[in-house]
C-alpha cells in the first residue's frame, strides 16, 4: 500500500510533465525532420538571349528559363544552374523563312509573320485558286456551320448545314453565289432531292416531317407537316417528281410528288426511282389481287382487301429488298428481306398495264411491252447484285420479259483542278456536278459569331 500511495505522485507528476512538453511542441511547431522535395522556378533569359522580333532577321532565342531547387536537409539546401529552352523565330518581318501563301496550300494572296514572330499570318490568303476557268466569291453563315453537304440540281445546288438546333439550305448557283439560307429549327435530320427546277426538302424532327420545297431563286414553300413520321428518304422519279418514304411500320405517311411540287396519288404509268446510294423504287398502280407472298423457303403470307387507289411500292438496295402496299397517304402493310446475296421480291398483280407508248420511262418501256398486256395475275420481280440490278414483270401465261442495267453508286465530286486552299485553316469542303461544272463550297475561319464561306465553280 504505501509502494502504491508512492507510486501515483509519480504517475501524476510525470503525466503533467508530458502534456507540458506536448504543450511546448505545439507551440513550437512540429519537427518532422528534412523535406527532400525539390521545385522548379521560372527564371529571365540570360543577358543577350532574349527574342528579338522585328530585326527582320530569323534567330535563336531563349523560349524560357528555370532553375530546380531543394531545401531542408543538410548539404542539400540550394538552387541548381539555370536551364533555358531555345527556339527559332517562325519569321520576323519580312523573313518567311522561304514560306508564301501558295507553299501553305493557298490560291494566292500575301502571306505575313505575326507581331509575335512565332506564327504566320494567313489572313491575307486567298482561299480560292481563281483563274483557268476557276472563280469564287464570299459569304457568311451564322454560327458555326457542321455537316456541309450540296444536292446537285438542274441549274444549282442545295447547300445543306446544320448549326446549333437549326439545320440550314441554301441555293448555291452557278455564278457563283449562294442565295439566303432558308432555317429549319428543330430538324434533327434532314434529305433532299431535286423537283423539277427546285428541290424537295424533308426534314425530320419532334415526331413529325415537314416538307419544302425550294424554288429555283433559293425561296423556301411550306408544303405539308406529317404527324407521326421519325423518319424520312426521298426518291427522285425520273419525270421530275418526288417519292416520300418514312418508314416500314403501319401507317407511315407516304407522298408522291409530281415536278412542281403538288401531291398526287399513284403515277399515272408505273414510275422508276433511283437513289444515288444504289436504291430502287418501283411505283405501280396496278388492281392487285390482294396476295403478298414472300418468294423464301421459310415463307410469309399476308392478304389484304384491294381498293382501286392502292399503290404498290417494290423497292430494293444492295442488300435489302421489300414490297409495300400505300392506302390513303399511309402504308398499309409492307413486307421486307435482307439478304446477303441477290435479294429478289414478288407480288401478285394484275392486269399488266399497257407501258409502251404511253410512259417516257424506257426502263418500263422495255420491262412491259403491249403484248404483255393481258389481263391476269403475274408476278413481279424485282433484285439487285453488285452493281447490277434487274426489274421485269413475269405473266402466269408467257415468258418472261425482263430488264437489265447498272445502279448508279454514289461517287465523290472531285473537281479537275483544286478549287480551294488545302490549308487547316479551311475546315470543310463540298462539291456538286451541275452539267458540265463543279460548284463548291468550303468554310473557314470568320469574323464574331459567324462562318466564313467561299463559294466557288470550275468550268
């Protein structure tokens, strides 16, 4: 016990003593031995070494300096040498270190050097390589411009760009000048095709597709608004007219147009379109039996009530073929296959209209020939392989009378000659053949909150 009551002082005494020499620590701050880290500080180029822009001369200089020290940990303490990056001047001046606009990918123009000396100033540069049948002029678009893209015509081109939530179209003609865009907000999606003298355009957004029409002075037509429709692909008939497609479900809105843009039922003679990407389109109006039968092994049947205004739709790509039956502006039913060789369709219909004569198509000319003619179901078969595609009408009584040709695929426009700067500083580029020229469009550096555009032609 009195180990104990000895003991305790003790404990007490020494327990004060640390939070007393805790106490000094804290207030003298924590000792935590050297700190080998070592840090980088910028430092003035030395003496001489500095840029020296605008003696017209182009020189080595310092580009920056530093020095790399460390601190608390004996013998370490201290800053190493100075360490400097050297550079040469990209010009100064008049010095282009043997550099001209037209070394840069440029037209023409007059190259200068930044007041900096570290960069070249292409401002002065012409985008265009004007002469030898090459001209250009200037415009601008609001905002930045994305998705360039022409649709040639028969007297222009139909430039189309996105910007922002909006998508654009323009007429370019072949003076060259582009024309006052005409704005879609909201399209998400957009295609267009030429109508007679102008073009149709159908743009694709907020569950619906609005369609225009662009007259050949580049002004825009309201045409319609279809409800329902999230898709959209045009077909150009080769009488002029449009075909409007939106979709392989029931009840999407189909138009057919004739050349000045006004909706019709059914061609009035079966009717051929042809997509630049390999696409067909067959239009027949034709009083179908009401039998729509998938020619695979593994089969499909579908049977409907014909009406006197049915259109039947038979279509095919490189590797996808269908038929579909249109009722009232709206598809009915429609059938589709995808093959990886020769995809073939067929329909029952009949009678066989009287072509010949009475159709400037040739392709249908050749396909349906009077004598073809009789009343009666017959099948019609439709199929593309490769670059080839084959169309005919096969009576149940009869040979079979069949038309061959070549899809036209679609091809980069590349002009003869360059028309624009192959400089980054041009961003996009887009050619269109209208006859015998090229017209071209290409963006660029602009001014504020706009895009600079350079509309060219090459005869």
């Amino acid at each position: 016990m009195r180990f104990l009551r000895a003991l305790v002082p003790a404990l007490v005494a020494l327990g004060l003593a640390g939070c007393a020499q805790a106490r000094a620590q804290d207030f003298e701050g924590p000792r935590l031995g050297c700190d080998p880290l070592s840090w980088e500080e910028p430092m003035p180029a030395p003496p001489g070494q500095e840029i020296r822009c605008g003696d017209g001369v182009l020189g080595t200089y310092t580009a920056a300096c530093s020095r790399s020290c460390a601190g608390g940990c004996p013998g370490v303490d201290g800053c190493s040498a100075v360490q400097c990056l050297t550079a040469h001047e990209v010009c100064d001046g008049a010095a282009l270190g043997g550099q001209t606009c037209r070394t840069l990918g440029f037209g023409g123009g007059r190259l200068r050097c930044a007041a900096t000396c570290d960069a070249l100033d292409t401002a002065g540069c012409e985008v265009c390589f004007s002469g030898r049948g090459t001209r250009c002029t200037e415009a601008s678009a609001e905002g930045p411009v994305e998705g360039l893209r022409l649709v040639p015509g028969p007297r222009g081109a139909l430039a189309v760009w996105r910007h922002g939530a909006e998508m654009s179209v323009a007429l370019l003609d072949p003076a060259p000048a582009l024309r006052a865009p005409v704005s879609l907000p909201g399209a998400g999606a957009l295609d267009a095709v030429p109508l007679g003298a102008g073009w149709l355009v159908a743009a694709v957004g907020d569950g619906a597709v609005s369609l225009v029409r662009i007259d050949a002075e580049g002004a825009g037509h309201a045409l319609e608004t279809l409800p329902g429709a999230t898709s959209a692909m045009l077909w150009t008939l080769e009488d002029g007219g449009a075909v409007l497609t939106t979709g392989g479900t029931r009840g999407a809105p189909f138009r057919v147009f004739d050349a000045s843009g006004a909706p019709i039922a059914a061609p009035a003679t079966p009717a051929h379109a042809q997509r630049a990407d390999g696409g067909r389109l067959m239009l027949l109006d034709l009083d179908c039996h009401g039998v729509l039968a998938e020619p695979q092994p593994r089969g499909m049947r579908v049977e409907w009530t014909p009406e006197p205004e049915d259109l039947t739709l038979a279509f095919t790509g490189p590797r996808q073929a269908g038929v579909h039956v249109v009722r009232d502006g709206a598809l009915l039913l429609g059938m589709g296959t995808i093959a990886d060789d020769t995809p073939t369709v067929a329909v029952h219909c009949g009678p066989v209209p009287a072509a010949s004569g009475r159709t400037s198509d040739a392709l249908w000319a050749g396909a349906v020939p009077d004598e073809a003619s009789t009343p009666g179901s017959g099948m019609l078969r439709l199929g593309a392989a490769g670059g080839r595609f084959r169309d005919g009408f096969e009576p149940h009584e009869g040979r079979a009378r069949w038309f061959e040709g070549r899809i036209t695929p679609l091809v980069a426009i590349t002009p003869r000659r360059p028309i624009f700067a192959t400089h980054p500083s041009v961003t996009t580029t887009a050619y269109a053949r209208v006859g015998r020229r090229v017209l071209g469009l290409a963006t660029g550096a602009g001014t504020g909150r706009n895009t600079r555009l350079v509309v060219g032609r090459q005869d």
